[in-house]
C-alpha cells in the first residue's frame, strides 16, 4: 500500500490493525464463517473488510455462499461494526454490472460500482454511487487516479455523450486553461478599447465646454459694449443739449427763468 501513499505498517505496530488471509480452498465455508467471528470478537473492530467475497465461490455453490454472507452480514450489523465487502466482477468492461455475484446487494447499505473503461487507447478508473439507503449521494460517475498521495477523485469532465477521463480529460482540462487565457485577454483588450473611448469623449466633452465657456464670455463682453455705448450716448446727448443752450427739465421755448406775467390794457 506504501506505493499508493498509504502505510499500514504503523496501525499494525500499534495494534489498531489486523489482517488475516487465508485461502478459500483451505476449509469449507462453515469454517470461514467461524474463524471470522472468533477472529472479530477476539479484536472488536470498528471496521471489517472482507475483500473479495467472490473468492468464496470458487469450489462451493452459490447457494450455499448467500447463507453464510447472510449469516456474516447479520453478525456484523448487531455487533455495530461497520462492513465493507468488494466483489469482483466478471466479462467485458462496457457491460454494467449493476448486480453482485453472489447476490447479496439487498443487505448493503452503500454501493459502490467500480469500472474500467477503455477509450483513446488507455484504459481509466471510474467510480459512482449505485445506491445509498436513506442517504443523498450524488448520480455523477467520477474518475479516479491511484497515485503515491492516494487516491484521488478528479473533477467531472462532460463531452458530447460521455465522461471524459485520463488523457481525454487532461486535453479538455487544456483547452479549458487555454479558453480561460483567451477570455482574460479579450477582456483586458475590451477594458483598454473602452479606457480609450472614454478618454476621448472627456476630451470632446472638455472641449465643447470650453467652447461654451468662451461663447458666455463673449456674449458678456457683447453685452457689456452695448451698456456702454448707451450710457456714451446718452451722455453725449446731454452735453449736445447743454452746448445748444437747451433747457432744463421743466422749461419751454429754450428760455430760462419763470413765465412772464401776461400784460392787460386799462381803460
């Protein structure tokens, strides 16, 4: 397990760990069946493994497996011990298999359904959710890579009609890195294209204020000249007047002084 990141031999030092191996053909499946549940209630786990159940077949009916698997099955689940069992599965890998060899499907909570599927001339790990009684799982099939930090599960990659996987997934995964570059330098071209447009119209903007700002001084300086060519010539016509001896206001005939008193005959 070390080549795949995981190291067992600490846990086993510790005493947290067991593992005992034995060959299916060595006893019948009674015998199987007892020294697992001695070897369980001597440990007291937390967890089984029991990789593969398949194995069990081998030399014995299959109706006879189901039986002892139940009986297993049954002891773990009232003891509280939490089980995983794998099954192998047999013929071509564009088949589903969506159903266990020995039949024991409908007592397992959890379904994992691991695949290998062939495409570009590599063959790829897929893994998904058959069924989780009573618990939300999701429906997407997801890769995985067996790599010396573990296992690891890699995002979902959706082609025409199929999950992308291995060196597919690494060209979309490119492409995707490529289109994501070309998005950000379209952007910053636009961004540069609308920083121009904008510096332009400030500057239209600039000078159309500044024309309206010079045609208000001119139309003050405008108004100005005409106040005071009034005032010019109305002082103008005041000295004309006062140069023709003109009178001033409440006088008649361009004579000073009062209105002579009318003269009357007597007789």
């Amino acid at each position: 397990m070390r080549s795949i990141g995981i190291d067992l031999a600490p846990r086993l030092k510790q005493g947290r760990l067991e593992i005992h191996s034995s060959r299916p053909t060595l006893t019948g499946l009674e015998q199987h069946l007892v020294r697992m549940h001695d070897t369980i209630a001597a440990f007291r786990p937390d967890l089984v493994v029991v990789d593969p159940i398949t194995n069990l077949t081998a030399d014995d009916d299959q109706r006879e497996v189901k039986p002892m698997l139940m009986r297993l099955i049954d002891f773990l689940k009232q003891a509280q011990i939490t089980s995983v069992f794998s099954s192998l599965t047999h013929g071509s890998a564009h088949e589903a298999f969506e159903s266990s060899e020995v039949a024991v499907s409908s007592l397992m909570d959890t379904w994992l359904l691991v695949r290998n599927l062939e495409a570009n001339g590599e063959r790829n790990r897929t893994l998904y959710v058959l069924k989780s009684r009573g618990v939300a799982h999701s429906n997407q099939v997801r890769e995985f890579v067996l790599s010396s930090r573990g296992i690891e599960l890699v995002d979902v990659y959706l082609g025409d009609d199929r999950v992308l996987t291995g060196s597919a997934r690494l060209a979309q995964e490119a492409r995707e890195v490529a289109g994501r570059a070309e998005r950000r330098r379209e952007e910053e071209r636009r961004r540069r294209l609308a920083s121009t447009r904008r510096k332009g119209l400030e500057a239209q903007i600039a000078a159309l204020q500044s024309e309206l700002e010079a045609d208000r001084l001119e139309e003050q300086a405008r108004q100005g000249e005409a106040a005071s060519e009034g005032e010019v010539a109305a002082a103008s016509l005041e000295r004309l007047r006062a140069a023709r001896g003109g009178a001033a206001p409440g006088t008649h005939n361009g004579h000073g002084g009062a209105r002579p008193r009318p003269r009357t005959a007597r007789t």
